[in-house]
C-alpha cells in the first residue's frame, strides 16, 4: 500500500473501510473504519488472509483472484457477510486492482445502518399518515355518536313506562364504548411533562406490575447498565409505553404454555452516535424488553405498531400503536425483531431532548 503520509492521512479519516490485500489475499492496510467494520485490530491482522475474517456466499477467494490477474474493477451490491464474531452485515464493496502494486483495493460500506434510518423514516411517516387518518375518522365518528347518546336519552325520557328502557340503555352503552375506543386510538392527548428519569426505576415499576399480575408463572430477569445516566422524559408516558409492551410479553408467554420456565429480560445498554430518523443524536439510551414466547408471524411483524393491527382473538390493537406514539413523543422509537424463542422489543430514547421540536 503507499505509505505517503498526506494519503494515508486521508484513508484514516475516510468513513468508508478501506482494505488493501496482496495476490495471495493478505492483508497488508486496513484503515480504521475497516478495523471498525471487521472487528479486527490492524496491527493483529496484518500479513493474514482477508477471507479468515468474513464468511460470504459464493467463492469470493475466486472473485478476487480473478480481479487481480484480469486486472478487472467489479462492484458487488447488497453481499451478506458474516463476520469472525458472528455478526451478520450487508454491504456494498468495490474491488479495484491496482497497476503498479500486486493486489486491489477493497472498498466497503456497510449498509445495515443506512438501511435502518430508510426503514424507520419510513417507519415514522406511515405512522404519523395514519395517526392524522385516525384523527379525521375519530372527529367524523364521535360527532354522530353524540348525537345519537343525546336522541337515545331523550327517547329513554319520552316513551311511556320502563318496558323499553333496556333497548336504549344498549344504545347508549354501546355508544359510549365505541367513543372509548375511539379515545383509545387518539391515544393520550396531554404533551409530556419532562422532568429527570431514572430508567431503572420505571423498568423495575414495570416488574412489579408484571409480577404482580402473573404471579411466579414468568420470572423477570435483570440486565441493567448501571452508567446510564438520568433524562429529561415524562415518567408516567414511559411506565405506560414499557408496561404495554411488557404486557403484551407476559399474555405471549401465559398463551404460550411452555414446557420450559417462561422468561422476561429487561434490558438497558447505551448506544453512541444513533440516527433516528434525520436526528442524530451522540448517546442513545435503549431498552430492549425481550421474551423467549413463540415469537411473532413474519407477516405481521411490519405492521404490528399500527391500530388494530393484533394476533390475539381479544385484543384491540392499539397498545402497541399507542407505546409507539408515547416514544415518538420523547424523540425516540420502538423497533422489533423476533423468531421463535426470542422477541425483542427494543425502545430508544435520545438522553439529550430537544423539547422545542
């Protein structure tokens, strides 16, 4: 690799992983978004094969070689790797042979992130089309509604005798549940009240609720990361979106009906230099609450945070959306991966708030 300073200077500072490797594939400069990227120090790796590092379907070996003799420049799109560690990574690289040195430059850029940010812009502005969808509904519905409660009443007071009173009696019960529900997917109307949160503390509110509606059934286990600092966050908004969630752990678990013990995690970890949706923010505080229940079907993964959208003959839908919306409120979001024996539920909350967005 030259070794002039100006240019290596400028490799160090490139967020692209920059590898160079000889004919033989082995590495001889990874500059540091490559250390990064491949999780391997430069210093420990140099002089090794490259492929020892990632796993790649295919024969990648052939492809290089292929490159260097051809002297043939070539970009692969969306190549799945998995790394030394296990991790699993998409990514675009290009290949470019160099003339006057025997080997080729190994361009990568990872797209998992870049993907991420796409898929929860996409994410919060479906949301935010439904959530005024569901406003302009909810105003045309509940306008009918109280006209209908006030003729019910009025008619209760007219007809003659007690005979009829069980029919408007349902009508206006009925009216006053679907305005309730309607108030549900509005979710609350009241801006948060922010003040310094301890996320520990509302976590472990979290666990005596569970525990105290399903008894020794479930055991809450324990992963904190006691350097989380305090944030600026309305406490009683996040008790309500974690304990929705954690709920709906808990009713996955008691449906379930394990032969193994049934197991909620609570889990915090910080999270450095974090985009959620066009916001950068440096520290990230993320919950992860995580059960090792059936999981949830791939085809309803994508939408479960929208109304009415539940896998339970009683549910209404609309915990999810509404834990969604609570952390939107603080700036945050709510993603979700899951496969049988493990979901996750993992909410992130900026330990910075920028109250005047």
């Amino acid at each position: 690799m030259p070794s002039e300073q100006p240019y290596k200077s400028i490799l160090e500072h490139l967020n692209v992983a920059v590898v160079f490797v000889d004919s033989s594939l082995r590495l001889k400069y990874l500059n540091p978004a490559a250390e990064v990227l491949l999780a391997v120090s430069q210093a420990k790796v140099l002089g090794t094969s490259f492929l020892h590092y990632f796993r790649e379907d295919g024969s990648p070996a052939d492809t290089l070689r292929t490159a260097i003799v051809e002297e043939n420049q070539f970009t692969k799109r969306r190549a799945q790797w998995q790394l030394h560690n296990g991790e699993q990574l998409t990514v675009d690289y290009t290949v470019t042979p160099l003339s006057n040195q025997d080997g080729v430059i190994i361009e990568i850029v990872a797209l998992d992130r870049l993907l991420r940010i796409s898929r929860e812009e996409a994410l919060i502005s479906s949301q935010e089309t439904v959530r005024n969808l569901v406003r302009s509904m909810a105003h045309e519905i509940k306008n009918p509604l109280g006209g209908i409660r006030g003729a019910a009443q009025l008619l209760e007071r007219e007809l003659p005798g007690n005979d009829l009173d069980e029919f408007t009696g349902i009508i206006i019960e009925e009216v006053d549940r679907l305005r309730n529900l309607v108030d549900r997917m509005l979710g609350p109307r009241q801006l948060p009240s922010f003040a310094q949160t301890n996320a520990h503390e509302v976590l472990e509110r979290i666990a005596s609720v569970i525990k105290a509606e399903c008894g020794s059934g479930i055991r809450i286990r324990r992963d904190y990361d006691p350097s989380i600092p305090e944030f600026e966050a309305d406490k009683e908004m996040l008790i309500q979106a974690l304990l929705n969630i954690a709920r709906n752990a808990m009713q996955a678990l008691q449906e379930a009906d394990l032969n193994e013990q049934s197991i909620i995690t609570l889990r915090t970890r910080i999270q450095r230099q974090f985009t959620i949706g066009q916001q950068h923010h440096p520290l990230v505080c993320r919950i992860d609450i995580e059960d090792n229940g059936p999981g949830i079907p791939q085809d309803m993964l994508t939408n479960i945070f929208y109304p009415m959208i539940t896998g339970r003959p009683e549910g209404t839908g609309l915990g999810l959306a509404i834990s969604q919306h609570l952390i939107q409120q603080h700036q945050g979001l709510v993603e979700c991966e899951s496969q049988p024996g493990q979901t996750t539920f993992s909410i992130y909350i900026p330990l910075e708030q920028h109250h005047a967005a």
